[in-house]
C-alpha cells in the first residue's frame, strides 16, 4: 500500500489540533509525536493551560465498544483512588471522541520514568498496586474485549505467518516447531486446571508505567484483556533463576497485603511468555502496510530474522519443559 493511502497519513498537525480544539480549547501551535506505534500518540500544547495528550486510535483494530471498557475501566479503578492516568471526560462524560472518521481520547500529561524491576522495593510497591487493581479487575468481566488465549494468540499468529512471510527454508522448522509449542501450551494449561480469568492491564512492562517521586503510575491499557492475574506479573521478572524467584516473592509479598494469588498461575508463565512471541511477530506482519513499521523495524522479514526467530522457538520450547518458578 502507498504511504499516503495508510489510514494515518490523515493525522497532518492541522488535523490533529482541529481534532483537539472539536472539544473547547485552544491549541498554541506546539504538537509532538510521542513514542507509538499501534496507535499514534501526541503532545499538543494549550493556550493558558497544561498540555494535553492525545491518543488517535487505530482504525478497525477496537470496535468503539471495545475501547469505551478500556476507558470505563480505567476510571473504575481511578475511582478507587488507584495510580492510572485514565482519560479525560467531556462535560456531557464521554471518553471516546471521534473526529473525521477516527476515534481518540485526550488524557493529562503524566511525566515519569521506568521503574527499575531489579529492586526488590519496587516490586514491592507494584505488587501492592497490582493486588488492588486485580481485585478491582476481578469484579466484573469484560463484556466486549476478548480474552488472552492460545486461539487469537497462537493459532492466528502462527496462520499468519505461514500463510504470507516466513521463507520457504525455514517453513518446515517452524510449522514443526509451532505446533510443539502450542501442543505443549495445552499440556501445561490443562496440567494447571481450571484457573480464573480476570480483567487485566494486559501489557505490563516497564514502557507502561511511569516512575515519579518513588511511585508509579499505570498508563496505556490499550491492551486490556481477560486473563490471568499473572499475565501483570511475568513481564517484570529477569535474570538467572535465582533471581526471578527473588523478584517474584518481593512482587507477591506486595499483591497479598491485598490479593489472593493462585500459584497454580506460575506454571502459565512461559505459555504467556510464548504466546506473546508468536503474537509479536505477527503483530508485526500484521502493521507491514503501516510506512512506520518498515521504517522502525527494519529487520523484520530478513532472513537473518527468521533464522534468530528460530532459534527463539528452539529455546523457547526447552523453557516450556523447565519447572516453573516456585513461591518461598
């Protein structure tokens, strides 16, 4: 597809602040990309008063529905006084706008940086945090978003691929591969029993939290879905062995001041894991037509890719026979 027929070829400057001032205020001319790439995200400053922070949504990936419970949920728990930059409402309390054929939300400015998950403190206080945004996440269920699962996950990924990208000297290593890991992710899901789903932010690693005056803050729950309460938890853990068991035991001492957590999630760790392997991937065939991806992910689609892709599904598969992580 041409650059300039890519949906968000729209999104000009003018385009942009016309969509902002649609709500009522007056942009003074300064608008920066930030870092995204699902959707596109920027800063547009405002005349007497703070920056404001708008999201234009990618098209035909949420249904208005699907996105309105990402941002109900959001306020749901910033309603309970939780740390979620959650987006701003209109005067008649909407969060979903639309402008010309796109949907976007404006949110508040929230400065901050990465938490540093190799201190055991601040596993401590996110597992605090995550305790309490679970509980709340467990209340009721997503009604139009779907859950994580070895289907949207796995299977499609995997068609995706085989269908229309991976080179014909590595096809039949990955589809040989590919069906181990998700014949394994069955084993082990079945091995671990009927475990309950709960609304989650989905997406948990160090990029959607923001760290300021030693506290976090939750951002971007694009993601959002039902799915085990340790699909927040493993993208925090790193290292040798020791050490996760170290940075998990300080982010549960944290989540059961205020949580109960099962500890039969644990063995879904490196199914997650896996399943977010093969989602990447596809994810990323999947934007090819976006001019942004070639640009920023020039290494995608080599053959040098594929091989170290590979490679990945090898090691991968040896994970999903390791023992799983253990509480103290």
């Amino acid at each position: 597809m041409p650059e300039n027929k890519h949906p968000f070829y729209r999104l000009t400057p003018e385009f942009v602040m016309d969509a902002v001032e649609s709500q009522g205020v007056c942009c003074d001319r300064r608008l920066f990309a930030l870092n995204s790439y699902e959707n596109r995200v920027y800063q547009v400053g405002i005349e007497d008063g703070l920056p404001l922070v708008a999201k234009f949504y990618r098209p035909d990936r949420w249904s208005g529905e699907q996105i309105q419970e990402e941002h109900y949920f959001c306020h749901e728990l910033s309603g309970h006084e939780l740390p979620v930059v959650a987006p701003l409402k209109t005067l008649e309390g909407r969060t979903l706008l639309e402008h010309d054929g796109f949907y976007f939300a404006l949110y508040p400015r929230h400065g901050g940086h990465a938490p540093e998950f190799d201190n055991l403190d601040n596993l401590k206080i996110l597992g605090r945090l995550l305790g309490r945004i679970h509980a709340v996440g467990a209340v009721t269920p997503f009604t139009h978003r779907p859950a994580l699962d070895r289907q949207s996950f796995g299977t499609s990924s995997v068609r995706l691929i085989e269908e229309g990208f991976i080179p014909q000297e590595y096809r039949a290593s990955y589809t040989a591969l590919t069906a181990q890991l998700l014949e394994r992710i069955d084993t082990i899901t079945a091995e671990a029993g009927q475990l309950r789903n709960i609304r989650t932010h989905g997406d948990c690693h160090a990029g959607n939290i923001l760290w300021r005056d030693n506290a976090p803050s939750f951002v971007d729950f694009d993601d959002a879905r039902m799915a085990p309460a340790v699909q927040d938890f493993w993208m925090m853990f790193s290292g040798e062995r020791p050490r996760q068991l170290a940075q998990l035991d300080s982010l549960l001492e944290g989540y059961r001041e205020f949580n109960y957590f099962d500890p039969r999630e644990l063995r879904l760790i490196e199914p997650l894991r896996t399943l977010r392997i093969l989602h990447y991937t596809a994810w990323l065939a999947r934007r090819w037509e976006d001019p942004l991806f070639p640009h920023t992910f020039f290494w995608f689609n080599t053959t040098r890719y594929w091989g170290e892709h590979i490679l990945q599904l090898r090691e991968q598969l040896a994970a999903l026979d390791e023992p799983p992580l253990e509480l103290f």
